[in-house]
C-alpha cells in the first residue's frame, strides 16, 4: 500500500521486458498488493497468460477477477491466485 492507502501493483514481467532489472526484484514483493506473474506454455502453439498474487484486504478478489481483463498486461488470459 502506498501513502495514500492505494494498492501497489508489482508487474515483474513488465520489468523484465522492459530491461529495467537483469533478476526479478526479490525486494518489491513484500510491499505490493497485487504482484501479477507473467505464466508461458508451449505446446501446439504458444500461449501467454498472467497471475494475480494477492496479499492483504486492500484489494477484493471477486472485483479484481471481474475487472481483471481490462489491466494492461503481458498475456490474454488472467487468473487470480489469492495467497
């Protein structure tokens, strides 16, 4: 949570793309809300999607799950995993 009491959201795959750290980034994870992973499978074809991490009551699950698609994230498809 940041001053403001607004959820953080970590997108480690978005660093990484981005160049911005060479290792994920042990460090941001125990402050965010929300840390979305970035999931890969091949097999017939490639496929792409993404995971919501959730830690904390900031952020509401069923809401996220709802609204989860309109994030702009790496991936078609999202699933909320609450830890």
């Amino acid at each position: 949570m940041d001053q403001n009491e607004a959820p953080v959201l970590e997108a480690l795959a978005e660093h990484r793309k981005l160049g911005r750290y060479g290792f994920t980034p042990i460090w941001a994870l125990p402050g965010a809300d929300i840390c979305v992973v970035s999931a890969h499978k091949m097999g017939l074809g490639f496929e792409q999607g993404s995971m919501f991490h959730l830690q904390g009551n900031l952020v509401d699950p069923v809401r996220l799950n709802q609204c989860g698609h309109v994030l702009p994230l790496p991936g078609t498809r999202t699933a909320p995993c609450a830890e």
